[in-house]
C-alpha cells in the first residue's frame, strides 16, 4: 500500500531525475578525482551486472552512461551530474570477472576500495547484485570493504524481469539474510528492471529521501 509520504517523494525522485542529468568527469585514478561538491551516490557491483542499464533507466536517457555486453568495458569512475549541480551519480568500474589484463583488473579494483574508503562526499552505495544469480564472492568482498568505511549501503537487486517470481522471492530473502550479518548495509533490498522499469521509481524516492536527511 503506497502512502502519502511515498507518494511524495516517489514524485520528488521523478521530477530530480527528469532533468538534463549529464557526464562531467571520469577518473581512472584516485588522484583524478574532481573535487567535491554536494552529495555523490555511487553504483557497484560485478561486471556486466547493469550498472550503466540502470542509470540510464534512473535518468531516462538512453545513453548516458555508456553500455557494453564486454564485461569491464567500463574502466574508470564516471560521474554525472544533476543539472543543479547538487547531486551527482558515480559508475563504478565491475569488479570480478572482466576480460582484460589481471594486472590492469587489479588496478581498477584496487581504484574502487579506495574510492569508497576515502570519498567524504559519498553519501551512499547501491551495490547492484544479478538477481538471477545472488551473491557472490566477489560480491562479500565490497560487502566487507563498505563494512570497514563510513559509508552506508543499500544492495539492489537487478535483471529482476528475467527472473521467475518464486525464485526472485528467494533470492530476496536469502539476500536479506546474508546483509543481516553486515552492519553497515540498509536491511531492505531493493528490486528493479532497467528494461521493465520496475523500481526505478522507489529507487529514486530513496535518494530523495537520502538527500532530505543530508539537508540538501
């Protein structure tokens, strides 16, 4: 049952994302980084898991964040930023399996646990998980480096569409299961489509809500 309050910021979270959301900056170093400003929200999660899929789906723009059937296409920290300049979304280089280098996947990797260990400006992570496979090791491992920092996270589940509504059930709840046991992560776990579009409205309502508490 939505309430009034949902209602609300699930329009907030329509109107902050209807905006001309654009690219500012990629950094694949951390000394690349752009300074900081506002608040940041940053999407992680194993290659090929949709990252880029569902900033598009948030903003609705097509080809915003550039997409790639080549797991680890994406390399860098890429930031967008809102049109008010206030508010920014970072996508995160997968981490896992990726068809390129060991040497230049453990750069990358090493590039994103420092990225959240030391970004004040990071309010929150959506550690986007497949949810037609659940977690992984790979995934307990950014679980745990989130852990040890300051910065809050929510898991997301994606590609919900493709997956069978009892199935999808289970995998909610051994998620739920496997996050009580992290201190740092939200315990609800969000279910979206990128191509359906299922979520993406309480996913924006929550980073309304993220902001309202930051004041911003």
């Amino acid at each position: 049952m939505t309430t009034d309050i949902d209602a609300k910021l699930i329009e907030q979270g329509r109107k902050l994302f209807a905006g001309d959301w654009h690219f500012i900056w990629a950094s694949p170093s951390i000394e690349t980084l752009p300074p900081m400003a506002g608040l940041e929200v940053a999407f992680a999660g194993r290659s090929n898991v949709g990252k880029s899929s569902l900033i598009n789906a948030l903003t609705g723009r097509n080809a915003l964040a550039r997409t790639s059937h080549t797991p680890g296409r994406t390399q860098e920290l890429i930031f967008f930023e809102a049109p008010d300049k206030a508010f920014r979304l970072v996508d995160m280089p997968g981490y896992g399996y990726a068809s390129a280098p060991k040497t230049k996947v453990a750069s990358w990797t090493a590039l994103i646990h420092k990225f959240l260990l030391g970004r004040a400006s990071l309010a929150r992570v959506y550690v986007l998980i497949d949810g037609r496979h659940g977690l992984k090791d790979a995934d307990q491992d950014v679980l745990k480096t989130l852990d040890k920092s300051a910065v809050s996270y929510q898991v997301v589940l994606t590609k919900s569409d493709q997956v069978k509504p009892a199935e999808l059930q289970t995998r909610i709840a051994d998620t739920t299961a496997a996050l009580a046991k992290h201190p740092a992560a939200f315990p609800d776990v969000l279910v979206t489509s990128s191509r359906s579009g299922v979520g993406m409205p309480e996913l924006r309502a929550a980073m309304v809500r993220l902001l309202e508490e930051r004041g911003q």
